[in-house]
C-alpha cells in the first residue's frame, strides 16, 4: 500500500543543510495500524509529509497505492490525496473564517457535487466525530478540542483508504482522546490504513496496532 | 474564501468609481448626441465681421454685395444678442426673425405649447423657452415682459408663444422677437446686423465661396457647418480639464486598489492556498475558484455600477453632477437628454476594470499555489 | 456553495435590471423622429448652435460663435466661470493662442 525506498529529505537552514530524513525505507500494508514514535524534531511530521505528498523528498521514491508519488504531475497528486488520503495535522490548519461545515465540506468542493449532498455527506461525519452541534460556528471561535474534531471530520469526509495523523490527541483531554482512540479502532475494523506518527502513550499499548516504529533523527529504529 | 469586509469595501469601491466614469461618460455622450441632431440644419456658413478683433455688426449694404459671389444662393443677415434682466441676474438670448409670416405660422405652432396667433399678427409678441417663462414668472411677468431700451425706454411685449418643453435644451433661454423690436431692444443701428448667414448651392464649394468673401472682405470670419462639427467633437476635451481630472482620480483609486492585490498575497491567504493544497485541492481547483471569486466580484461591480448610472442619469436627472454641465445660472433647463448607450463605452469600461481586477487577483494566487504545501503552511 | 449561487443570483438580477432599464428608456428618452423633426425646425428657424445649458457667459452659451474677444469681453484676464469653462471646451477654430493649455 505505502512503500518508501532509501527516502531521503533535506532542508536549508540558512547557509547548512539540515537532515530531517535519512535514507528510510518502509512497507505498511493495507489496512494496517502503525504507530510513529519520536520526540519532537525527530522527523516524523516530515515522513507524514511526505506520503502525503506535500513535499518531494531530496532522493528517493514513495508509493501510495502503486502510484509513486514523487513522480506524479500536480493535478493527479492532488486528485490522489483527495480521494485516498485524509491528513489530521498538529496545527489542524483549518480556515480561520470560515464555519466548522465549511472546513469540513472543503476536501469536497472540487469533485463538483450538489450543495445538497455536500451537507449531508459532511454533517454525518461531523456527527460521528461529535461536532455537528458546532455546524456553523465560525472555527476560530472553537476550543481547541473542538477544532481538532473538526480537523478530524474533515479528514474522514471523503472516505479515504489511508489516514496519516500528526498528534491527534496534543489537544484533547482523556475522555476525548479515549473517543479518538476508539475512532481509531473502528477504522481499523474497516479496514482502512492508520499511520499515526505520536508521543501520547496511550497509544503504544493499543491491542488494534499492528506496529510501531521508532524514529530518532531521521532515522528509523529498528 | 470570502474576507466579507474587505471584499465588500473592494466591490463598493469598484462599483462607485464605474458608477461615477459610466455617469459622467453618458451624460457626455447624451450632450454630444443632442448636439449632433440638429448640425446639418444650422446655417452653411455664418459670417461675422471683427474691428480690432472684436466682433462688431456687420452693415446691411454687404449683403448685396456679397450675392455677386458665385455659388451663393441666399444670404439672410440676423439679429441676435443678449439682454440681461437685472432683478434675475440673467441672460436672455434674444432672436430677431422677419415679421411672422404665414410660412412661419405652421412651424411655430408645431414648436411651441400655446401659441396665440392674433398676439403675433400685432407684431409685439414674442415666443420665449420655457426657462424664460419660469424666470418671468418669477418677477410677476404672466402674459407679458417690459424690456428696457437702450434708450431707456420700456418696450411691453406680450408672449404668444411658449417652446415645447422637447426643445428645452436649445430654447431654454430663448426670445423669438420681430426684428423691428430687437433692433429697439438693442438700440442697434437697423442698417447693420448682428451677422450674416450664406447659403450655397454646392456644399462642396464652400471652402472656395469663403475665400473669395475672406478676399472681398478681409475684416470677416466664416463659420461653416464643418468648423461647428468639429467644434461639436471637442466639446469635451478629454485631455484637460475636468474630464483629466476625474480620470487620474478614478486611475489612482484603482491603481490602488490593484496594487493592494498584486503586492503579494498576505501570508494568510497563501497559508490557505497550503491548507487547500493539502486537503486534495489541485492548483488548477484553486486558481478556478479565485477566478469564479474575483469573476462575480468585479463582474457584478462593474454591473452595478453601469445600471446604476442608467438610473442616476436618465430617472433621476443626475442630481449633483448636472450642475457640473450647467453650471450656476439661475436659467437652467430640465436635464432631460436623450437616451443613447455607446456600447464601446461601456465595453472599454468593462476591458478596463473586469479583466485587470481577475488578473490581479489570479496571478499572486497562481504564484502561492505553486509552492509546496508545507512550505507554505510553516 | 450558497455564497456562489447567491452571487450568481445577484448577477442575474442585475443583467435583468440593466435590460429592463435599457428598454425602458429607449423607448421614454429616446430621440423619436418627431422630436427629431421638431428639433430640426427649430433649428433652422433660429439658426444658433449649442444648447441652452449653460446661460453664464456669452463664450460658453454660444461657444461655437465665439471669439478670442469673447473670452476677453468682460475684463482683460480670461474669466473662469467655474464649472463650465472647466468642462466645455472653448472652439478649436477661434485661435485662442494666449490661452491654449500646455502641459
């Protein structure tokens, strides 16, 4: 399902070249729950990046579905982590001024649906992600777990086969990380691929994670 | 991707300045298709005589002179000026024609709201515009007016006639007089006349009639019908003046405007590019959606501009901006002008503000929206 | 979504507005061949150019008959008789040498 080869990626910092990947190679398999572990600048956020297709990694090559994504013109890469690829990030990065709806409805704006199913398609994962009360509030008028639920339905808003989550539960007190992690297991039921890159401990003991890997500088610990 | 405030005051602005362009334009183009009407029906040439540069009456005896000159088929000289009537502080422009005869009567009765022919037939009526009439009105003249002559004696003539309320914009501050009367009025000399109007046979002679009078009196100036059309065309000039100045202003205001979006978007509309870049949108998505916005933005301004100058010029008579055209006179006409849209007006209009307003909008996004994602959320 | 179609909608009305606005004054405000006809026999009974629009001074009431004198009549500097002298233009054909503008 995902394949990287000997990625590598690296960053100018001023003058010096900065290694935030260092030649990591990895398969996870559909339906697959893995878990990132890292402390903070160990690279993970970038390795989540980089599947995703944000980024081109500096050598190297990742697939997604067969697809290798580094090779892909703009408009099918965007078309790929549309379809596939739901993203929680750290930040969340939702738009300040617009409602919760609307963040959550803006994954589905290019396929050209009626505004009608649009809702209805959004206001069901808000109601499963528990925020559907919030609907129309504007979201930099949220709390923060409220935001990072909506950063949640949002991902989950087009069914993707493929979640990458960046510290889904920085934000969320115990009894809403426990619902996340529930989340978590019914997608995995569902079958859909998990790769969660976190320092939260509470998901290094999960029975439904299949692996968990250990990044340090760059590197992957085996 | 709507800011409302801010996207509310560029569409208010937007619109205001078509509105204020598209107005001023029309209210021209009105002005010079009025103009345009009634050119071929002015006289063919019109001859003025100068002393020491100074238009001064021209003597009776040159008419028969000049009907020696080959080409020319009618000569009439006028008598026209100004009297001003103190109590209004204005001036009426009075207009001597031959004693009403029966080729007249049918005009004037065609021209004119109530016309009284007996009152003519006595020879001291007069037929007056309708701005004249409401002046006159005004200081308690009803069926009647005393012009002071020049020698300080009253002349009472009665009005037998009123213009239609159609023709106020040429006869608003007119006074059709026998000629008798206006040369008492006028205290002029009844062997001269104010000047001379030529007919010819062949219009395209005219050039070579008015150098032979320009030979036999050197002390005259012809106006054709051409110089008139060409004085038409530059009524308005568009290089000076008012018009220079209403231009920058709207050019400033909108340079502005454009300036402020083609500067580089802020760095909160780039990150939004980044979140939408993330979330599955392709460039060619964003790009098409910041078309569609900046489309119905400027779009809708410039439609609202335009129809709102339609109604501001033509329903409501352009309050405030007429008095720019008719100045501070008490004699004003009704500002009635005819209905006349000049399509490539309004479509140098729209090329000039439509087009600009997309591209400055499109061109920065299009630059944000090709960086990478990440790069740009950081 | 809604945001786009209520633009459209608005766009739409203001087509309609301006099309029904352009109807309606061709056929109240329009020149028709009587006015036109009306207005060409007064002005070949009168036989003076230019409208009646501005009544301030000679030179702008009947610009296209007037002279460099004309603009001089009332004193030695030229009177502006602001708006109108800022708007009309003086005719090209009456050799105002002192006042032509250069920029």
């Amino acid at each position: 399902m995902i394949v990287l080869h000997e990625v590598c990626k690296q960053f100018m910092q001023g003058d010096e070249e900065a290694h935030a990947l260092k030649k990591i190679s990895l398969e996870i398999k559909k339906g697959e729950c893995v878990v990132l572990k890292g402390s903070s600048g160990s690279g993970k956020s970038t390795l989540l990046s980089l599947i995703a297709g944000l980024m081109q990694p500096s050598s190297g090559t990742i697939s997604v579905d067969g697809k290798e994504i580094s090779k892909l013109p703009e408009s099918f890469s965007a078309q790929l982590r549309r379809k596939n690829i739901g993203f929680i990030f750290q930040k969340f990065h939702l738009i300040p001024h617009l409602s919760a709806l609307e963040n959550v409805i803006a994954p589905l704006i290019p396929e050209n649906l009626s505004p009608n199913s649009l809702e209805e398609k959004a206001k069901a994962v808000m109601e499963q992600c528990g925020i559907a009360h919030k609907a129309k509030m504007r979201v930099n008028r949220l709390s923060g777990g409220e935001q990072q639920r909506v950063a949640i339905a949002r991902a989950l808003v087009n069914n993707p086969s493929i979640i990458l989550a960046d510290e889904p539960t920085a934000n969320l007190d115990e009894t809403l990380s426990m619902a996340l992690i529930t989340e978590c297991e019914t997608l995995k039921q569902q079958g859909v691929t998990q790769l969660i890159a976190t320092h939260d401990p509470l998901f290094f003991e999960l029975p439904f994670v299949d692996r968990i890997i250990e990044i340090k500088n760059g590197e992957m610990i085996l | 991707m709507r800011r409302f405030g801010k996207s509310f005051f560029i569409f208010f602005i937007l619109s205001l300045l078509i509105f204020v362009l598209a107005s001023v334009l029309m209210i021209a183009d009105a002005i010079k298709l009025e103009l345009n009407t009634t050119l071929k029906t002015l006289p063919q040439i019109t001859l003025q005589r100068f002393i020491a540069g100074k238009q001064s009456d021209v003597p009776l005896e040159r008419v028969e002179a000049l009907l020696d000159i080959e080409g020319i088929t009618a000569i009439t000289p006028r008598v026209w000026g100004y009297y001003y009537f103190k109590p209004a502080g204005v001036n009426f422009s009075i207009v001597g024609i031959d004693a009403y005869e029966e080729q007249y009567s049918k005009t004037l009765s065609n021209l004119t709201q109530h016309f009284d022919i007996k009152l003519l037939e006595k020879e001291n009526g007069m037929i007056i515009g309708e701005g004249v009439k409401k002046i006159l009105r005004e200081n308690y003249y009803t069926d009647f007016f005393n012009f002071i002559t020049s020698e300080g004696k009253w002349q009472r003539v009665h009005i037998a006639g009123v213009f239609h309320s159609d023709l106020a914009l040429e006869s608003n501050d007119l006074i059709l007089l026998p000629k008798k009367l206006a040369y008492a009025i006028f205290g002029m000399d009844e062997h001269k006349a104010t000047d001379i109007i030529v007919k010819v046979a062949n219009v395209k002679e005219i050039a070579t009639i008015v150098q032979k009078i320009n030979e036999r009196y050197p002390d005259m100036r012809a106006i054709t019908q051409d110089d008139i059309r060409v004085s038409y065309q530059n009524i308005f000039d568009y290089k000076s003046g008012f018009f220079l100045a209403l231009f920058s202003i709207c050019a400033f205001a909108f340079f502005i405007i454009i300036y402020d979006k083609t500067s580089g978007l802020s760095s909160e509309e780039k990150r939004e590019i980044g979140i939408l870049k993330a979330i599955g949108w392709s460039s060619d998505d964003i790009l098409k959606e910041k078309f569609y916005e900046s489309f119905t933005l400027s779009l809708s301004a410039f439609l609202l501009g335009v129809t709102g100058s339609l109604f501001y010029v033509y329903a409501l008579q352009a309050p405030l901006l007429r008095n720019l055209f008719m100045g501070y006179s008490a004699l004003k006409p009704s500002f009635a002008l005819p209905f006349s849209v000049d399509v490539s007006m309004l479509v140098l209009l729209f090329l000039l503000s439509v087009p600009i307003y997309i591209a400055a909008t499109l061109i920065p996004a299009w630059r944000a929206s090709t960086l990478d994602a990440d790069e740009v959320m950081r | 979504m809604h945001v786009r179609y209520t633009f459209f909608a608005l766009l739409f009305v203001l087509g309609v507005t301006l099309m029904g606005q352009c109807i309606y004054f061709f056929s109240a405000h329009a020149l028709s061949p009587e006015k036109i006809a009306s207005k060409e026999a007064f002005s070949e009974l009168v036989g003076l150019p230019d409208l009646a629009l501005v009544n301030e001074a000679h030179y702008v009431r009947h610009r296209s008959l007037s002279g460099v004198f004309a603009y001089f009549n009332e004193s030695p500097e030229l009177l502006e008789y602001f708006p109108s002298t800022f708007v009309y233009r003086y005719a090209p054909y009456s050799h105002p040498s002192r006042i032509e503008r250069v920029f």
